[in-house]
C-alpha cells in the first residue's frame, strides 16, 4: 500500500486528496468519479481534523492499493480516542425545512458513495477502510 | 469558490463558482447572513459554476434556508448539475429548497 502521513488538520485535506487522486488516476478509475472520490475523502477527514484528538493535535496517515480493474482500497488511519463513525444515525429524511438536523450528511454521502465501509480499532489506531468506486447497483441508472 | 452578488428588485442573486468545501463553505453562509442582516427576503442561488459541495456545503445552505423561512423568506437555488446536483437529490435536500433551471425562472415566481 502506498501511504502518506499529515497533521490531521482541514488543511491536510487537499494534499491527501491529492495523493489518493494520483492514485486512483493510475488505477484507471473514470475521471467523473473523482470528484466524488474527494468528496469521500473530505467527509472522512474532516471528522478526524475535528474529533480525533481535539484538543490536542496528531497525524492521519492515508494509505491506498489498487482493489481490482478501476478500483481503490482506501485505508484512513489516526492514533486518536476511540471513534466509529458509521455509529452515526442515519439523516432523518421525514422532517421538513424548519426541523431538518443541520449535522450527520457527511457519513451519510460516504455510505453512499462507497463499498465495504468498515471500521476497526487496532491496538491505539482507528482505521476506517472501503473501496471506491462503488459497483453500479443492477437496474440502476 | 467565488462569490458574484448582483442585488434586484426583489432578491439578491449570488452566482457561487468553483468548489465549496469544509475550508470555504463559511463564506457562503456569512455573504448570505450579510443579505439577510440587511434585509433581504429572497435570495437566489445560481449554481450553474458550482462544480464541488460537500456535506460542510450543504450544512451552510440548510442554515441559511432555514433562516431566511423564519423571516418569510427563501433560498432559491438553480443552475444545479452534475456532482452538486447528485449531493443534494441523495440527501434529499432538494424536496426542501424551490429549485429552477435558471435564476430567469426562479424571479418569475417571486
């Protein structure tokens, strides 16, 4: 796997992005489907920018290999307290403008976009992994 | 992420371009607050140039949406294509905002 280690701070997420950009440009993954891949990466990294170690500061490490034809494995790792996010609950879609909860997209949009999301705590890491991009659903269009 | 205000009759356009994202999305949601602060019911969004939003977007167009209904008012959005569009029709956040092809369309309705 390829790796790249950075503060984990909002400013990091360009660079990251970047780095698993080139990576997935290799892979020959369609170039429509990057921009939802720095989404993704977005998403995931601005939770570990803004809960990993607040308030203190550490590193995310963002490591990736290529999963199959035009497919990634993405592996995003931090050293900070215990933190699942695919525990959030879903967005409540029933609620209208007024009421609808401003927070919870973003885990939402990565479920979505993504294969085999899972996370896992390993000795005093967190790492979230999946594949990107994710299979066309049949009858989908 | 560029912002463009053009103030009309009865709404301000802002023409938003480039990418909003967890840096920038503040930018936004205060150029629109500014609008609201100075009286301003309606304001439209032109996405035509929006070409990336992400979740730190969209939370800053449901809180000014959501400001602008308290005072009567609304966010009207248009112009939305391609990965934006995507984002707000899979978080079903499209239902809650008045969305046109075009600003021409959506100043018709006010």
């Amino acid at each position: 796997m390829k790796r790249l280690i950075l503060p984990a701070s909002a400013g990091s997420i360009s660079a990251l992005s970047e780095f698993v950009r080139g990576g997935a440009v290799g892979a020959g993954i369609a170039e429509d489907e990057l921009a939802k891949l720095d989404l993704v990466l977005e998403e995931v990294l601005i939770n570990v920018a803004r809960y990993a170690y607040t308030p203190e500061t550490g590193a995310v490490e963002v490591a990736y290999s290529q999963a199959g034809p035009r497919k990634l494995h993405v592996e995003i790792a931090d050293f900070g307290r215990v933190f699942n996010p695919l525990e959030a609950d879903p967005p409540d879609f029933s609620r209208g403008l007024a009421d609808r909860p401003i927070g919870g997209l973003g885990v939402f949009l990565v479920r979505s976009m993504v294969d085999s999301i899972a996370y896992r705590r390993e000795e005093d890491r967190n790492i979230l992994s999946f594949t990107f991009p994710m299979d066309e659903a049949p009858g989908d269009d | 992420m560029n912002i463009e205000p053009t103030e009309l009759e009865k709404a301000v356009l802002l023409k938003v371009t480039g990418r909003m994202d967890a840096e920038n999305a503040h930018e936004f949601e205060q150029a629109c607050e500014r609008w609201i602060t100075h009286g301003t019911k309606h304001l439209i969004a032109d996405l035509e140039g929006l070409q990336y939003v992400s979740s730190m977007g969209l939370r800053s167009f449901l809180s000014v949406a959501q400001k602008l209904q308290s005072a009567s008012g609304s966010l009207i959005l248009c112009g939305l294509h391609g990965l934006p569009r995507q984002v707000f029709e899979m978080t079903r956040l499209i239902g809650l905002f008045p969305v046109f092809e075009t600003s021409q369309q959506a100043l018709a309705t006010l």
